[in-house]
C-alpha cells in the first residue's frame, strides 16, 4: 500500500508582519504609559520655592564671604605673631639697657667714693710725739698711708669676718705689723674685733703693756684669730671708747675693715660723737683711723654697696673725730 507525502508549506510574510507589527504596537503603548506615569510631585505655584531659592543664593553668597573672612583671619593672625616677636625683642633691649645703666651708675658712684671722698687728714703732733717722729725713717711712716704717730695708747678694732678672714688677712696682719712699727714704744696696747671681743680677754678693759714679748703673742694670735664677727665696725669702735677714753691720754683708734652692714650710718656717727668727749681744747678725747681693704670690691657691682657704705661710714666717723681714712687699692 502505498502512502501519499503530505509537503509542509514554509511560513509566509505575510504572517511575519503581522507578528512584528503586534511587537512594535505592544513597545509603543509601554513608552506612552511610562512617560504618562512620571509626573512632577512639586507645585509651580507652591510661594515657598522662591522663598528657598532666594535663601540658597544667600547661602552661597556666605560661604563665599565667609572664606575670604578666613583668609583676612589668617594674615591678620599671621601679622599679630610677628609683632609680638619684636615687642619680645624689644622688651629684651630694653632690660638690657636698663641693666647696663645700673651698672654704669653703681661704677660712676664706686669711682667717686675711691677717688673723691677717700681724702687723708693732718693731724697735729704732740711735743712728744714730734721728738719720736724724727727718730723714725719717713720710708717706715708711710707703710700706713702716711698716718702720722700721735698717739700713746693705740688700739686696733678689727673686722673678723669669712670676707677679711679668706680674702684680705695676710694683708690686714701686715698693716698692723707695720703699725706697730712706726710706734716704737707707746704706753698701752689693745685688740678688738669689730664686734668688741677682745683678744685677750684676761686684758678684758684693761691696757696691754707694749713690750717685744707682748708684740710677738700679738703677731702669733693674730694669724688665727677668727672671732665671730657681723661685719660691722660699729659695736668694736663703741667698746673702745666707753672702756678706755680718758682725759689727758692720746687714744687712737685704728679700724680695720670692707663693709659696713648695719643698719644706718647717721645713727653710729652719732652715737661716736656722743659718747666720745671732748677736751678743754674741743678735741676728741678718742682719735679714731680707719684703713679700708677692697675686698668688696673685687664682687660684681651689685654686691659692692656694703664696700661702699663702709668707706662712707669711716670717712665721716674719722672727719669728726679727729682722724685719717685710708683707702687701700689692693686686699692682697
């Protein structure tokens, strides 16, 4: 039996044109939808949108003010370091300067105490001190500054302190030893520190008899005496002539010393002139030397006022009493 092939007719165009006609429809309704859908969810007529964009440009105008506000800052800031650095560098010459003129007024007044108030008195011999006088050589007199002999008791106050002690005491052994020199024989002899201790306090108000023994204990105690002392003349000077001013004796008084720390030195002159009494000529009974070291001086210019004020001290006490200050230029 024989079967008949049916034959299967291929798609036509036709067909294939609807169909992409149908797609294209279908693609154009979705855009039309989609378009119609998105729809603005602001109000043109809405007052605050102006309101707001009026605020946003005023917002930027800010910004923009306030970051060149930012820069004017920074200069500004930048300038004020700079000024204060000078005034820093100002400040710094000033003191500078302010120091530097003390120190030339502290040396303009050091110069005129060593140069024009330091002034050596005469005084008047006695007839027997004159005959004495001529029997010692000139050369020896002026080993003490030229501080003539008028004396028949002599007695040495003289300042114990750490300064004169470690600075100055081979110098202040060699003055006392040249002043004892140029007395070759006086009536009594006495030693004091500066705060009216005695050296030997067996002799405690009392004259030392001068003789060569006598002078050699003097010269050998000298060399380690080391009394306390507050560096101040004042209480030995005092001592001295309560306990041995008398009428009809020639008393002096040499005063050994670098700085006076008391507290004033109108009040020490004038207790000196009170209780130092006069002779039936005016005269102090008590004359009274001083010879001053420049231990004080070899400090800064700060620390030379007590120098100062002891040379003050001894020049007016030595004007008023009869006697010679002498301003040595070396404490060694």
């Amino acid at each position: 039996m024989k079967f008949k092939r049916t034959i299967m007719e291929p798609v036509s165009i036709a067909f294939l044109s609807v169909i992409t006609c149908c797609f294209g429809a279908i693609i154009l309704l979705l855009i039309i939808s989609t378009s119609e859908g998105e729809k603005s969810t602001e109000d043109p007529a809405d007052p605050r949108i102006a309101a707001i964009s009026k605020l946003q440009r005023q917002l930027f105008k800010l910004q923009n003010s306030s970051a060149v506000l930012l820069q004017v800052v920074q200069k500004r800031s930048s300038e004020i370091d700079q000024l204060l650095l000078k005034s820093k560098s100002i400040k710094q010459k000033l003191t500078a300067a302010k120091s530097e003129k003390n120190r030339i007024l502290t040396e303009e007044k050091l110069n005129a105490v060593l140069s024009g108030e330091l002034q050596i008195a005469h005084q008047t011999l006695t007839a027997e001190m004159r005959r004495l006088y001529q029997k010692i050589d000139q050369k020896k007199t002026n080993l003490v500054g030229g501080i003539p002999i008028d004396s028949e008791y002599i007695i040495f106050v003289i300042d114990t302190s750490g300064s004169m002690f470690r600075y100055a005491w081979p110098k202040v052994i060699a003055q006392i030893s040249d002043t004892l020199r140029v007395y070759p024989k006086v009536k009594g002899i006495q030693i004091l520190n500066d705060m009216g201790a005695y050296m030997f306090p067996s002799y405690r108000e009392k004259w030392i008899p001068d003789s060569p023994d006598r002078r050699d204990a003097i010269s050998e105690r000298l060399r380690t005496w080391n009394a306390f002392s507050n560096s101040s003349p004042a209480e030995g000077i005092t001592e001295a002539i309560r306990s041995f001013n008398s009428l009809g004796k020639k008393i002096s008084v040499y005063v050994y010393g670098d700085e006076f720390t008391g507290e004033s030195i109108r009040k020490v002159v004038d207790y000196v002139s009170e209780i130092n009494h006069k002779d039936n000529m005016g005269d102090p009974l008590v004359r009274i030397h001083a010879i001053g070291f420049p231990v004080q001086f070899a400090q800064p210019p700060a620390l030379q006022h007590t120098g100062v004020r002891f040379a003050a001290l001894m020049r007016e006490l030595t004007r008023k009493n009869g006697g010679t200050f002498v301003g040595l230029n070396s404490f060694r």
